[in-house]
C-alpha cells in the first residue's frame, strides 16, 4: 500500500457502495484531484472496502455510514463530520432510488414506492445539505453537486404514451427544482450548486445494461467537472458533460 498524498480538500460523495457504481467513480477521481473522499453509504461495510481500495492505491478516502432516508441519521453524520473535519469543500448528493424501475403509468405507482424515492432523493438531500451547511459555508469555495437523471424530463410532456418510472421521475424533476431554489438562497455565498444529468451508465449488469449506456468512469466525469468549478461558475442549473440542459415544461 502507498502512502497518500497530502490532501488539500475534502470531498463527501453519498450512495457509494457498489464498485460499479458512480459515485465510486467520481470518488476516485476527485481523490486522483488530491481531494480527502468521505464514502458515505447505507452498508458502511460496502463503503469501507472501496475506500481500502483507494487507499491500497495511495488515495486518501474514508467510510462512514449514511441512510438519507433517516434524519435521524443525516444528524449523526454531519455530527461525526463536525469532529473530523474543519470544513467540507465539495458533497455530490449520488445516493439514489429507483423502486418503479418495472412501471410505466403514473396510475400504477405504489405510493409506498413513491414516499421512497423522494425520501432519499428530495428530502434526504435536502436535509444533508442543511446539516452540512455550517462546513460547507466554512470552506473558501464549497461546492455541492446534486446527481439528477434524464428521467426527470418526462415531467411535463403532454400526450399519450408510456412514462419510465414515475416515480423516480417526479423525484429528479423535483430535485431540479430545488437545485435552482437553494442556488437562490446560497446567493450571497461562494458556494455553487447544480444538478448533473450523467446520461445512462452501466452499473447495473444484473439488470442488463444497454449497449450504449456508459462506463462510470466516462459519466463521473460531467459531475467532477460541477463539483471543482471555478469562481464565477454557474449555480442553479442542470448540466450534462459540462453544457447547460433546458428543462422541458411543455
């Protein structure tokens, strides 16, 4: 195992369980960036392996364990943060729900399904975001990025046809929404905050990716872009591989 480098910012990614997934990627390539990566997940065992694996490569990375799906829980992270670190430079919101994958009528959604996703994508975020405010206004440029979906561009579209995941759908739209009203409300602050579309990734073999999904590696790459802006960067927005996406409101 090498030696880490020493470290000059600190970064917390949410959702980080999986090797496959995103929020792995975007964790080790904001630790390649010299960035201290905090792996926050449900199974903080999961989480503590892949941060082994950054440190056997000499990369600076941590685990702790993180339901947003449980105030309660958000509270005791940004308590335990509060004793570890001096301030908090970049949190990417990647933690996810996807309980309708399988439904295509906004009539056919279990409302069980539904209260889910917005727990974890709506709410959850948003509660971390207010725990985590007094680190992230001590850091000189804090950043936030919040992981969105394509999904999300359904919502308002008139006309007949099939809608994927519905719920999962409203919640990114919803999570849109409140990336552009936080952005005003962080106005007269450094900090930045976006949401990022990553496009379609293979993460998920065991669902069967498509072909033309792309590799964790390639889509991290549009959410490290937001969480190391510059002075003077965008806030409030939604972007895909750096360029700004139109909300759709037909």
């Amino acid at each position: 195992m090498r030696n880490p480098s020493p470290v000059s910012h600190t970064a917390l990614i949410t959702g980080v369980s999986r090797p496959l997934g995103l929020g792995f990627a975007v964790a080790r390539q904001l630790a390649e960036r010299n960035y201290h990566v905090i792996l926050a997940a449900r199974d903080e065992t999961q989480a503590d392996m892949l941060a082994q694996e950054l440190r056997g490569a000499g990369l600076n990375a941590t685990a702790l364990r993180l339901d947003l799906a449980d105030q309660a829980s958000i509270k005791e992270t940004a308590g335990h943060l509060a004793g570890m670190i001096e301030h908090l430079d970049v949190l990417v919101n990647n933690a996810s729900a996807m309980p309708d994958f399988r439904t295509s009528s906004a009539l056919d959604v279990d409302l069980d399904a539904l209260h889910l996703a917005f727990e974890v994508k709506v709410f959850g975020c948003w509660g971390l975001i207010q725990a985590l405010l007094p680190l992230l206004r001590r850091a000189p440029a804090a950043r936030i990025v919040n992981v969105s979906s394509a999904a999300a561009q359904q919502i308002g579209q008139r006309g007949p046809g099939p809608l994927f995941s519905p719920a999962y759908a409203l919640a990114n739209h919803t999570l849109n929404a409140l990336t552009t009203t936080l952005a005003g409300a962080l106005a007269d602050t450094p900090i930045l905050i976006n949401a990022v579309d990553p496009g379609p990734v293979a993460s998920h073999p065991e669902r069967g990716d498509d072909a033309d999904d792309r590799s964790p590696s390639e889509a991290a790459k549009g959410v490290v872009w937001a969480a190391t802006l510059d002075v003077g960067g965008p806030t409030g927005g939604l972007f895909f591989d750096g360029k700004p996406v139109s909300v759709c409101t037909r």
